[in-house]
C-alpha cells in the first residue's frame, strides 16, 4: 500500500448532511471518486476546503491532485457578472480548491480536474467561463451520456484515441482558455470537452465529463502512472 501514489481529491463542504440518525455539518465526496483513483492504482485522501495558506504545503505532501465536480464556480472569480441562471456561490470551496489548482501548478504536481475541476483550471489560467448551455444536463442530479471526439496530437487523444459516450451533466463550459492551455477534446456541439497544459508545463488535464461515473480508467490511471513517476 506504501507503494501507491496519494491522490488528494477535492470535497464539498455541505451545511447539512444525513446519515444513520444524524444530521450534521459534513465534508462530502461522491464514493465513485475515491473508488476511480484505488481501481487506477491510487491511494485517495479527501481534501475538505481549508485555508489556501496552506495549499502548497498541502500539495507538496501529495503525489497527484484531483479537482472534483460540485457546483458551479462564483463569476467573480473570473470578473463576470452573475448569470440568474448561475447557482449559488461557495466561496471557501472556489478559494481553497483554485490555491490547490496553482500550487500544482507551481509544484508540477500531475493534476486533473473533473467537471468544475476543469473550470477552475481555466479559470485559475486566466480564463472564463460561459454561465449556460443547453444540452449537457438531463436533469438535476441526473447523468446523461454525450459523445466526445478527441483532439489529435493531444495528451487526451493520446489515452483515448477514438471517440467515446462520457457521462455527463454540466450547464456551464470553458469560454476563452486560459494562459497556455489547449482544447482536446469536444462535443458534437462544439463544446470544448477537456483541455490540457503541453507535456513541457507538466501532467495538467481537465475533462468536462465524470470519469468517476463511468468505467473507463484511462484518464485516472495516466494521472496516477504520472504522479507514481513524479511527472
């Protein structure tokens, strides 16, 4: 056990949440995301929101980060102002996972954001986010399937080199990319899909789906061949 690379993964912080006969504060994290990183060869820690003080110590402890799904990143965080169609904000989960977006970054620590995740990464290069489509979301709290096509000569089309049915279920996406960062994969629709840091700025991938949803262990189980080998 010793020997399998430690995969921090972000968490939500929920005001109330119900187990057994309790009802309490609780930092949440969907099972299917611990489950991808141990089927991948990882061993998952869970990262509640914390003070971004301490995200580069955070990070320096770990061998691979993982951005989570959850809700959708506050406008402010990339100067727009707020779409009604926007949920909620949760400002301690956007500070304390972007500080751990860019102390990977600065680390060169293999990261991979999933969902939200890959908004925050765009959105921690400097990018912006697009506050609604149509299209990606069956229902709340419902995951649909779309196809995705990769991009070629990409790092994503490298793990998946055809095109796939991810599973999905998102109403915001990437607008313009952030510093460096290159789209690598997109729906039929146009939407950019995932996108990813060129091999010289490190292992940096986000993907718009939820691989946690599915079974296809490629993209996990780059981002722990790539944190086992410190790259």
């Amino acid at each position: 056990m010793a020997d399998r690379p430690l995969i921090g993964v972000s968490t939500y912080l929920e005001p109330r949440a119900r187990w057994g006969t309790w009802e309490l504060e609780a930092a949440l994290l969907p099972a299917g995301y611990p489950r991808l990183v141990q089927c991948a060869g990882g061993l998952a820690a869970m990262l509640p929101p914390d003070d971004p003080v301490w995200a580069a110590g955070t990070v320096a402890r770990l061998d691979g980060v993982v951005i989570a799904g959850g809700p959708d990143v506050d406008p402010a965080c990339y100067g727009a102002e707020r779409d009604p169609r926007t949920g909620p904000p949760a400002p301690a989960r956007d500070a304390w996972e972007l500080a751990l977006i860019r102390a990977a970054l600065a680390a060169r620590t293999p990261l991979l954001g999933i969902c939200r995740g890959m908004q925050l990464l765009n959105v921690a290069l400097g990018g912006t986010l697009t506050q609604h489509i149509a299209g990606h979301a069956v229902a709340p709290g419902v995951f649909g399937r779309h196809a995705v096509r990769p991009v070629p000569g990409t790092r994503y089309a490298a793990l998946v080199p055809e095109e796939t049915a991810v599973p999905t279920v998102h109403h915001q996406s990437t607008d313009r990319l952030g510093t460096g960062l290159l789209p690598s994969a997109h729906a039929a629709d146009g939407t950019v899909e995932a996108i990813e840091l060129p091999p010289g700025q490190g292992w940096v991938l986000g993907v718009q789906w939820h691989p946690e949803m599915g079974e296809d262990l490629r993209v996990m189980r780059a981002l722990v061949t790539a944190a086992g080998s410190g790259t």
